[in-house]
C-alpha cells in the first residue's frame, strides 16, 4: 500500500473513500441514466443537462479504478512512464468532470430561473439546450487536452512520482490556476447565487405560491441543497489551488488529497439534485404555466368583448 512521509492522512481512509465513490456513484448515476433516457415524460430541457451530468459523472467514476490502485502499491512499483500516465488521464478525467459538472450545474440553475421567473418568454431560449451541452463539452475537451499537452514534459524539478498521491503538474501552474478559479469557479458560482436569488424573489411573487398551489419551502430547500452540494465539493479543491500560488509543504500536500476526493463525491451527491429538481420545479413551471394560459385566455375573452361591432 502507498506510504509518503508527508501523508499525514492513512491511505487506507482514501482508499475506502474511493472505493465507497465508485461503487454509489456508478450504482446511481447508472440508474438515472437509465431513467432519463427510459421515462419518457422526463424530457424538458432542465432534464437534457442531467442527463449530460449523469455522463459526466459517469466518464469520472470509470477512472477511480486508477486512484484505488495507486493507493493499493508503493511509487516504487510503478516506472516513471506509468507513474505520469496515470497521473495525466486521471488528472484530465477530473478537469473533464469537475468543470464540466461545475458548467451543468451553473447551466441547470439558469435554466430553472428562466422557466420559472419567464416560463413563457423563455420556451424558444430553453430549447437549445442540447446545442449548449455540446458547447459545454466541447469547451471541457479542449481543456482537458491542452492541459495534458502543457503537462506532457515533466521538468528535471518535478517529482514523477507526486501525482501517485493525487496532484497533477498542473494544478501549481499560475495559468491553469487563474482560470480554472475565475472561469471555472467563480463566474459559475455567481451565475448560480444570481440565478437563485432571482428565481427566489419570483417564487414569493408568484400567485400559485401564494395560492399555496406549489410549496415555498421545498423550493427553498431545493436551491439551498444545490448550493451547498457545489461549495462543499468545489470551493475546498479551488482554495487549495490558489494556496498552491503562495505555499507548497505537506499540509497543502495532504489538503489537496483531500479536497480531490470531496470534490469527486460530488458524483454521489448529484443524483440527489436530480430529484429535487425534477419533482419541485416541474410543479411551480407547470402551475406558472397554466396561470399565464389561463391570463392569456382571459386577455384575449376581454379583448373580444371590447371589440367594436362593425356593422356592414
């Protein structure tokens, strides 16, 4: 089993931690796959960026095998080409997730603010969201590549075994660092806690909650949970890699391990936005609906009524 001088953590407690990822993780993310793509009710635009994410999830959960096993042989068993292998893939796989995780997330909640704050305005926008996941995923791979490409050349200062204990060359890099803080973490979060508030302010103005047609609270803890989900597994990995710019000892060292599992149980915790989502929203859309048909209908009744008769 892997032992480094600096851990301070036992290998035994990442190991499990995996191990308990990737057994929930593809259980769940594999039985909502399936329901996604099986229900056939289940086809709003909100669902096509799950089902993305529930990919996404997936594409990670294949690649902890390779962090299990990294934890299960000493650097010594491993040859340097195979130690910087494993080390470039499963760091690329983690971009690959955690960002694209990072803008599904951000793009569900600006999806949940339009349907719910313009649910008629916004239905032409709401449709391209299959375009927009292509985009997200475009925009991941290019990423994850050229970061692959930046960290191809080990330099003669960098320890070839160091990412047997979870850190890429890339991840103390200014660059990378910069924009996976700013763009990747940043701008998403404030798109969330916008798109919250937003949508937060239209629910408490909205007749069908004040009808009591649809239940506030669980509305409000939906947005709550969605964005204690994205702190507790995405703020914890990019505080350490601004720590990174400053300071590099084994305490960083050891955070980091840390905070890569948290931010990789995020693939556990999705699956729990998934219900919240699809179950709460779907009521207050369909009910703003309804009420802005039924003010349509209305208009137009009294527009008629109030129309000249203009006799021949």
């Amino acid at each position: 089993m892997t032992h480094n001088s600096s851990q301070m953590v036992s290998p035994i407690l990442y190991l499990s931690g995996y191990a308990i990822i990737f057994a929930l993780g593809l259980i769940m993310n594999s039985i909502a796959i399936f329901l996604f793509f099986h229900i056939s009710k289940l086809r709003s635009p909100t669902v096509v960026y799950m089902k993305n994410l529930a990919i996404s999830d997936l594409l990670l959960i294949c690649t902890i095998p390779l962090k299990i096993y990294t934890y299960t042989v000493t650097p010594s068993e491993i040859n340097e080409s195979a130690t910087f292998w494993i080390c470039n893939i499963t760091g690329s796989f983690l971009l690959l997730n955690m960002y694209g995780s990072i803008f599904l997330l951000t793009c569900i909640s600006f999806d949940r603010c339009l349907a719910v704050c313009f649910p008629l305005r916004s239905r032409c926008l709401r449709q391209h969201a299959s375009w927009i996941c292509f985009g997200v995923w475009i925009l991941n791979i290019t990423c994850s590549i050229g970061f692959y490409l930046a960290a191809s050349k080990p330099n003669n200062t960098t320890n070839p075994n160091s990412c047997i204990d979870g850190r890429p060359p890339f991840v103390t890099k200014i660059g990378p660092t910069i924009g996976a803080i700013g763009i990747g973490f940043l701008i998403p979060l404030g798109v969330i806690v916008i798109s919250s508030v937003a949508m937060l302010r239209s629910i408490e103005q909205s007749q069908v909650v004040q009808e009591g047609l649809v239940n506030k609270v669980k509305v409000i803890r939906m947005m709550a949970t969605n964005i204690a989900i994205f702190l507790f597994c995405f703020l914890p990995y990019h505080m350490v890699l601004l720590l990174y710019q400053f300071i590099e000892n084994c305490i960083l060292e050891e955070a980091y391990r840390i905070t890569l599992l948290t931010a990789c149980s995020n693939t556990v915790l999705d699956p729990f936005a998934y219900y919240f989502t699809t179950d709460t929203i779907r009521n207050v859309v369909k009910e703003e609906i309804k009420a802005g048909k039924k003010f349509l209908e209305l208009s137009d009744q009294s527009s008629e009524k109030n129309r000249p008769i203009i006799s021949s």
